[in-house]
C-alpha cells in the first residue's frame, strides 16, 4: 500500500506535473509576426503584444492583418486556453497609422468613377473589420490589458474582447469624429453594449469626441 500511495503521490505531484508543463511549452513554438510580440508566460496562457513602441503601436496595415492571423491561429491551438492582450511602450496605441494611408488616397484618387473608389475601401474596411472580429471569433477568453492612450483603433480591438482592464492613467477616445471619418470596425456597435447606455455613449464619446478618462468610464459603465 505505501508503495502504491508513494508511486501515485510521484505520478501526480510536482515531478509530473513539471514534466508535463516542460513538453507542453516546449510543443508550442508561438508564431513570429512584424508588429506583434506572441510568448507564453505559463502553461495554457499566451501573452500578444502589440509591438511597435517607436510608432506608439500605431496600427498600420501589417499590424490589422496580423491581428488577424494571429488570433485565428491561437483560436485553432490546443496549448493556448486564454489570451491576454497588452502593448509594449508608453501607451497601449495610438490608433490608425495615417502615414500608411497616403498610398491608399492615391489608389483612390486614381479611379475617376465613385463606385469604384467605394469599392477600393468596402474591401479594406471588411478586412479590418475581419481581423479585429478575430477576438470576438475566438473560442478563449481574450483579456484586454490597457495602459496609456487607447485611440481609435484600438477601443475596437479592446471592444473584441471578453474582459478588459485599465491602468489608472488609461484614457480612452475615438478620435475618428475629429477628422470626419467613421469608427468603422466595431466600436460603434460593440460599445453600446459595453457600456450600456447608448444615449450617453452618442453623446459623449462618438459625437463630441471627448477623452474618456478610466475614472469617467467606470461612471459611464
């Protein structure tokens, strides 16, 4: 009997349970991205970092596909059970990168008939809103991890997820309204729900474009 209850103790305590954790992070070699940083921190949990510090993790058109792919990936791996979400630098991101815009407004401007310079951004549009989809799509649990500015962009890749969390200093705005464009992507739509006061929402954040400190937030939810 003691030497049944000492094999069983070994088979199910630290040695195994080592062991097991040894083969199962060494089984999932996280892909490797331009703009993300991917790692696994503990068994079962994988760590995404939006990775572009030098540009405040502005969200160029690499970093909306990789979004994409990588939570697509994770949302298939058996290793991973919950993703978190954070952003390495100052602020969590400064929303959609503007520079790589310029070669957007050429293609467009390129085309003389309105159809086909809707047509151009219909499809761009849909592929962002695939990708941030992605984090919804996924079968883990997504966690948001906040800190900083979160501009744009960003509230609708936050908004894909399942739970999210702030620093104090985050602060949160769709600066969309300030330039004449749409939030597009998913905010508008998963915001309200979020929140849960849609006349609040419209009259504060989407239309007057105001930034939302984390204290203002917790009060608005």
């Amino acid at each position: 009997m003691n030497c049944l209850a000492s094999t069983f103790k070994y088979t199910l305590g630290k040695p195994f349970i080592a062991k097991n954790l040894t083969r199962a992070m060494a089984s999932f070699t996280p892909d490797t991205y331009k703009t993300l940083v991917v790692h696994v921190p503990k068994q079962f949990v994988v760590h995404v970092e939006l990775n572009r510090p030098d540009k405040l993790n502005a969200m160029n058109h690499t970093m909306w596909l990789e979004i994409g792919e990588c939570f697509d990936s994770l949302s298939e791996n058996e290793e991973c059970r919950v993703i978190v979400l954070s952003a390495a630098g100052k602020i969590f991101t400064a929303g959609l990168d503007l520079s790589g815009m310029l070669s957007l407004g050429q293609e467009i401007a390129e085309q003389e008939d309105v159809a086909r310079k809707s047509k151009i951004l219909r499809k761009l549009i849909t592929t962002y809103q695939k990708s941030i989809s992605s984090l919804e799509r996924c079968p883990k649990p997504v966690i948001s991890a906040v800190h900083g500015a979160c501009i744009g962009g960003g509230m609708s890749l936050i908004t894909a997820a399942d739970i999210r969390y702030a620093t104090k200093d985050a602060w949160f705005t769709l600066k969309e309204v300030d330039i004449g464009l749409t939030a597009d992507v998913g905010a508008l739509q998963r915001l309200p729900r979020i929140i849960g006061n849609q006349s609040l929402l419209k009259s504060k954040l989407l239309w007057n474009g105001p930034n939302s400190k984390i204290k203002t937030s917790l009060e608005w939810s």
